[in-house]
C-alpha cells in the first residue's frame, strides 16, 4: 500500500513504494521536490545518494511520573531518504514529518 496522497502514489507508477527493504524509502524518490510542484502537474524526481537523510523514529517512555521511572528514547528504526538537491535535504531534515509518508510503511 503506497503512503502518500493517491494521485503521487499513481505518479510514483506502484503502489508497494511505501515499503523498500533494504533500500531508501519510496525507491529513492525526493517527496520534496514532488510537493513543490503545483497540484495537478506533479511529477516524480528521483533523488540521489549523494543528498540523502536518515531519519531515526525513537520510541519514548516518559515513566508516567512513578518513583524510580525516568524518560527514556530507543531509536525504533531508521530510514533513509534521497533528495534530488541538498536545498530539498535540508527542508526535509528541518520538518521530516511534513514531508515523510503518512501512514509510515517505511
């Protein structure tokens, strides 16, 4: 099941993209540059290595406040995305959740 907005899940030409194992998230396609284009006229770019972010999704216990409990973050998974510019890198690392699927699957 592709993640993103259907009419990019359709320009992305499948809909298992969401999930890559072993490779960038969406088969390296920048999200960015996607989303920076006027609606209707979309068309996907694909990114390179050479600007890729890895995102970490961490999995908090904030202890619920009980003695003896304190806050604690485990890095879940990390997942690598590309970027067709190193200016569409760094919009994605300053919001990621802005950008990045949003139903996961990656």
């Amino acid at each position: 099941m592709c993640s993103l907005a259907p009419e990019a899940c359709a320009q992305l030409g499948a809909s298992h993209l969401s999930v890559v194992h072993g490779g960038p998230v969406l088969g390296g396609y920048d999200m960015v540059e996607y989303f920076k284009q006027p609606a209707g006229s979309r068309n996907a770019t694909k990114g390179d290595a050479a600007f890729a972010f890895n995102l970490t999704s961490d999995d908090c216990n904030t202890g619920g406040g009980s003695a003896g409990h304190t806050s604690a973050c485990v890095p879940r998974f990390t997942s690598t995305f590309h970027f067709a510019t190193p200016a569409n890198r760094d919009a994605f690392a300053a919001d990621p959740w802005r950008y990045a699927p949003q139903y996961g699957g990656f």
